[in-house]
C-alpha cells in the first residue's frame, strides 16, 4: 500500500496522505531508512524516477563533455546556475552561442553569483556574457544574485576578494530541457580537469522543471545583467529590478518567497504517481534548501531527522549498524552536524581534503593560510570525537573479517589535483550498497548552514532490486574517491597561532 506518512501519526496526517496521492511505497525501501523517507515526504517535495534515468559520472572530463552535449541538444531552454564562470571558458561561451543561434527558440537562463561574476577587470563573468546579450538580448537572462548579510559601511569597506566571505550563490544546476547534471562543480577549467567533484545526471521532466520553478522563484532576489543603452559603452548594465524593496533588505521577503515555494512543489508532488512516461520507479529525490539568511533550513532539519532515524531504527529493531560515508572539500562541518556524527549509532567514514587538495593552497595572502585554517578546524573535530570515544576501531568478525566501528577520519591526495567533493552516502551493512545519498551544492559546514544559498537533495533507493544497478554505481562512486583516501594526518601538522586566531575570527566564513 502506497501511504504518505506513518500510520501511528495523528488522525488528520493519515486523511491527508490518503488524500493527497500516493508517492512512496514503503514496502520497497530499506528498514534503515523507511521511516525517514515517509517523514521526508511529509516536509519536501518527492520526485519518483526509474533508475534507467540517472547516470553518475566521476571525472571533469565526463562533466565537461556531457555539460556541452546537452547545450549543443538543447531545444527549448538551457538553465544554469552557478557561482561563476571562469574567464577562460571560451568553449563553454561559444557553445551557448551556437545553440542560441541554431535555434531561434531557444533560450537561455544563467544565475550567478554577483560579488564573483563581477570582480573588477576585463576577465570577470560579467564581461565574458556581454557579446550573447548584445546578440540575443531578448532570449538571453542573466540574473546576479548579491547577498544581503553585507550592507551598509561593511560594504564599502570590505575589499571586493573578500566581499564573498559574507554569502554567496551556490546552487550548482546545469540543465536544458528535461535533463539536468547537479553536482558541486563550477564553470572554470579546473572543473573540467583536475578538481574531483561529484556529478549525477538525471533525465526527467519533474526535476529539471522543479529546477526551473526555484529559479524563478528567485529571479525577483538578483540584479539584472543587460547591455547599456550607449552602444559606444563597454560596461555592463547591472539593475534591481524591484522596486519595492532595497536589495539589502530582502532576507524576509526571499524568505517567504522560498517557503511559499516549497510548500507549492510539496503540493503537487504528491499528485505524481509514475517516473518518467510509463517506466517504474524505484528512485524517490528530495529536495532541499539552505538559506540560514533567510530562515530556510531545510538540508539541517533533514539531517536531523536522518539520524535520529538511524539512532531509533538501529535500537529497536536490532539490525545492522549502518555505514555513513560522508565527505567535504572544505571541512568545517557545521557543528550541529559535528553533534550528530558524536552521538550517533551509525559508523562513519569522512573523507576530506588534504591541504594540498584545498583549492586555496599556494595562494597568496591570507588566502594562503585556509589550508591551515581547515587543518585547525578538523583537529577541533577530532578532539571531540577522541572525547566522545568514537573513535574508529579495528575488530575481527567470528569469521575472521575485518570490521571497523566508529568515526574514521581520513584525507583525499592526488598528485597535481584538487578535491571538491561533498555529500552523504548511507548503506544498511559496510558490504552493502548504499540506499540514500545526499548531493549538491553544500559543503556541509558552518558557511553553507548560514551564509550561502544552497541546493540539496536526498536520493533514496529501492531495496526489492530494481535499483541495484544504481545503487552499485553510488557504490562505486564511494569506492572512487576513497581510492585516493590516506590516513589523515591533521592530527601532526602545526597550525601557527596567527591562523588560530584568523579561523576564531571568520571561522564561519571558511
């Protein structure tokens, strides 16, 4: 039987799901994870999908590749939000050009981040889009979306390179038509190279138009790029387009707006009975958003209903202790999550970057000592769970296996690359698959809690064996990464007390 919520729930949940359609079928999902989908539907929109629909990538090159596949395919629309594109991305730029002109129908949606697409010089983002707007300046939009936490005298104060550190754009969606790639990547060469990240593809016309809707809803919180009436003028045109309210005071409105939203998508997700056309699903999305400026915290409330799921499951039904691998590139993990990976029942694997896999390392200034800064804060970390006595332990099952328990933390190195990966992957047993993955946007630390806007989702597969194909290649995603997983090694590494000091004053903006 198809249900919404469970049955121990009040009176008026019960009518509700009855009433409302029928999105999860709980005797396909995992014990481990049962409950806590039914509860995630209650809160989130649920998209269903057949598992034929989704590919996962693991390289830059993939992503690059499939990224300017689906642009040149594109019939109707292109959606991407980003943090930025990178000055160099002439290839990207020209693929969008050629589409736009190929197609006269087609057009082009970009979100972008207005402090990073506009840094002052003749490379920044800004710049790079004025030719598709002279071009195509009725099918072209761009929307810059500028942070509210900085106003006032700090505004004017604060360098334009550090200006980001008070929030930021960081939904990460690259869509046209009914497809969509998520990931945590950018739009600059290193993405496409030699900066690991995570990459699902998805075809479906639920997702990519729940993507569409999200970004519209926030057309009306972002500055317009255009052209400048004088032709003769080089500079773009950057405008607010609404009147009603100061660009620097819009956290209630963006707000409201955001759980107006979601309440809607809630809505009429319930109305979905199949995946795509006639196939069947077996993958259930859910969506969710991170604006800690807005009062939207919907990826927090998630996590927290996760393991206290875990928690209960693992001690009323006795079964297995799950394995949670767990990974960020910048690893400053907020610390409501630090509590729950302490208390929790589940064992979990974390794998961050090294320092020299942290994008800032080499860099000049002040820059220069986030490496260190990261260092300082997974040492903190670490101390708490050395305190908590979770730390990871080594045993020999009757059979003679080898089996670990605990929290284990370990670091990503490869020579000559970066590491920018994050997200959650959830199995019932270590030598199962996983059944749940989180992905997108946030790096799952303090600045993505509070400062940035974010857009994440929980996946949860079938247990009967319809997914398995997919849930071996979350698998092997988990397996790829930690192929370059080394004994962490923070715990030897001197941190000078400058950067102590600098991560005590902005540690939440790292």
């Amino acid at each position: 039987m198809f249900i919404r919520q469970k049955l121990c729930r009040a009176p008026l949940r019960l009518f509700l799901s009855r009433c409302y359609g029928q999105v999860l079928p709980t005797e396909r999902l995992h014990p481990s994870i049962r409950n806590f989908a039914l509860d995630l539907s209650w809160t989130q929109p649920c998209f269903p999908l057949s598992s034929k629909n989704i590919r996962i990538y693991s390289q830059p090159q993939d992503f690059s590749r499939t990224l300017l596949g689906m642009i040149r395919r594109a019939r109707e629309r292109i959606f991407i939000s980003s943090l930025y594109i990178g000055s160099s991305e002439t290839q990207l730029i020209d693929t969008l050009g050629a589409a736009l002109q190929s197609n006269p129908s087609l057009k082009l949606h970009l979100h972008l981040d207005y402090n990073r697409s506009t840094r002052p010089g003749a490379s920044s983002t800004v710049r790079l889009l004025l030719p598709l707007l002279k071009l195509y300046p009725e099918r072209v939009h761009v929307n810059l979306f500028k942070s509210p936490k900085l106003k006032g005298i700090m505004a004017k104060l604060v360098p334009r390179r550090f200006d980001e550190g008070w929030g930021t754009w960081h939904a990460k969606i690259y869509g046209v038509d009914d497809e969509v790639i998520i990931s945590g990547a950018n739009l600059n060469e290193s993405y496409f190279t030699n900066r690991q990240d995570r990459y699902l593809h998805f075809t479906s016309s639920h997702l990519a138009q729940y993507c569409v809707a999200f970004l519209r809803t926030m057309e009306s919180s972002c500055f317009r790029l255009g052209i400048s009436a004088n032709c003769d003028d080089p500079n773009p045109s950057i405008t607010w387009p609404n009147s009603s309210i100061h660009p620097e005071n819009m956290e209630q409105s963006t707000g409201a707006a955001l759980r107006t939203f979601q309440k809607n998508q809630l809505v009429e997700s319930q109305a979905l009975s199949d995946a795509n056309g006639h196939e069947k699903p077996d993958i259930w999305i859910f969506p969710m958003i991170q604006g800690g400026q807005f009062g939207v915290r919907e990826e927090e409330r998630c996590l927290a209903q996760l393991f206290k799921h875990l928690s209960t499951s693992n001690a009323n039904n006795g079964t297995a202790t799950p394995l949670m691998d767990l990974t960020s590139g910048y690893f400053g993990l907020y610390k409501r999550y630090q509590e729950f990976v302490r208390l929790s029942r589940a064992d979990c694997r974390i794998l961050v970057a090294s320092p020299k896999a942290n994008g800032f390392y080499g860099s000049s200034g002040i820059s220069g000592r986030i490496p260190e800064g990261y260092t300082h804060l997974e040492q903190r970390f670490w101390a708490g769970i050395l305190r908590s006595r979770r730390a990871w332990q080594t045993t020999f099952s009757e059979e003679g296996n080898e089996v670990g328990h605990g929290v284990q933390l370990s670091e990503w190195y490869r020579p000559g690359w970066t590491y920018h990966a994050k997200g959650i992957w959830l199995s019932p047993h270590p030598k199962d698959d996983p059944v749940l993955t989180l992905f997108g946007s946030s790096n799952l630390n303090s600045r993505s809690a509070h400062l940035d806007t974010e857009l994440g989702f929980i996946m949860v597969a079938s247990s009967d064996g319809a997914s398995d194909g997919l849930r071996k290649k979350l698998g092997d995603e988990v397996k790829g990464l930690r192929q370059h997983a080394q004994e962490w090694k923070g715990g030897g590494r001197r941190v000078r007390w400058g950067t102590k000091a600098l991560v005590g004053l902005v540690g939440g903006m790292l």
